[in-house]
C-alpha cells in the first residue's frame, strides 16, 4: 500500500518558467473571475496538461484552482454588496454564479453569513474603513478557503451538515 504525500511536505516549485506559466492561468482568472474556468481552460492557458497544471497550481498558491476562484468570486460579491445597491440575484449573476441557491450558500458557509447580513454589516462599517487601502482591506477580507467548504462545515458542525435552508411556517 503506498501512502500520499502531504501536499505541506512537498518542496514548493522552483521552475521559473512553470510558475510565470502558472501566473499567467491566475491572473486570468482574476482578471474575468465572473467567466467558468475548468482545469481544462486553465491547462490550456498554461500550456501544461490538466493533471500537471491542477497538482503544480496547488503546490504553487497552496488551494487548488476551483478554490482560487472561489474566493475571487467571494471577494468580488463583497465589494459589491458594500459598495453598489445591485439586487443580491444581480450581483450572484455577475459575479459567476449560475443559480442564486448555490451562491447564497457557499457565501454563507465561506464567510458565516448570508449575502443580507453581510451587506448590511459591511455598509454599518464603512466609515471607520475609509483610511485603510484597498489592497491592504481585500487581504484581510479574503475568505479562507484552505479546506473545502463541506469539509468546513462538517468541522464546525462536529460532522453534522446542517441543511442549507430553513422551511417557513
């Protein structure tokens, strides 16, 4: 039986031309966040093939690549739930998402509440923010995606998914 190494005990990569290669597959992702980037895509982008490009890009940024775009997506669903007065089904279809009910639950298990509660908060404390720049303020907003989010939830809820909408009586 061979065991899988750990992805912390690989040495990160070295390959100057492999990481530019990777780079290139990240910034275009952030560059259009909003578009559907399978592995195939990005692969293509790189140059390398699926398998290569997927374990390499993990190695690389330390989150696969599906996460990578996940937290774009978060990132850019914050920033207009902050700073625009979009529809929340506005800003799900705009920022990537193909159904209103996935969005507004990975939101609300990758950043703890619903895309409501989050506008709310985020536009209640914004004036204490306005000194702070916007890279430094991204960074520290960006959500944790180093485990995947039913991972997350089964952690936080002692492996007891919870249901991810509640009835009305």
């Amino acid at each position: 039986m061979t065991q899988r190494k750990d992805a912390a005990a690989e040495p990160p990569l070295e390959d100057p031309a492999l990481l530019r290669r990777l780079l290139r597959a990240k910034d275009r992702i952030d560059a259009a966040s909003h578009e559907a980037w399978p592995v195939a895509r990005l692969a293509e982008v790189s140059g390398v093939s699926e398998a290569h490009f997927a374990r390499s890009f993990k190695r690389a940024f330390g989150i696969p690549p599906h996460r990578y775009l996940l937290t774009r997506r978060i990132e850019q669903a914050t920033t207009l739930l902050r700073d625009t007065d979009l529809s929340i089904t506005d800003i799900a279809f705009a920022t990537g998402w193909e159904s209103l009910g996935t969005f507004g639950r990975i939101f609300r298990d990758i950043t703890g509440m619903s895309p409501g509660a989050m506008r709310i908060e985020a536009r209640a404390g914004t004036p204490s923010i306005d000194r702070v720049p916007a890279c430094v303020l991204k960074a520290a907003q960006r959500p944790g995606l180093t485990i995947a989010v039913l991972e997350k939830r089964r952690r936080v809820e002692k492996d007891k998914v919870r249901p991810s909408t509640k009835e009305m009586t």
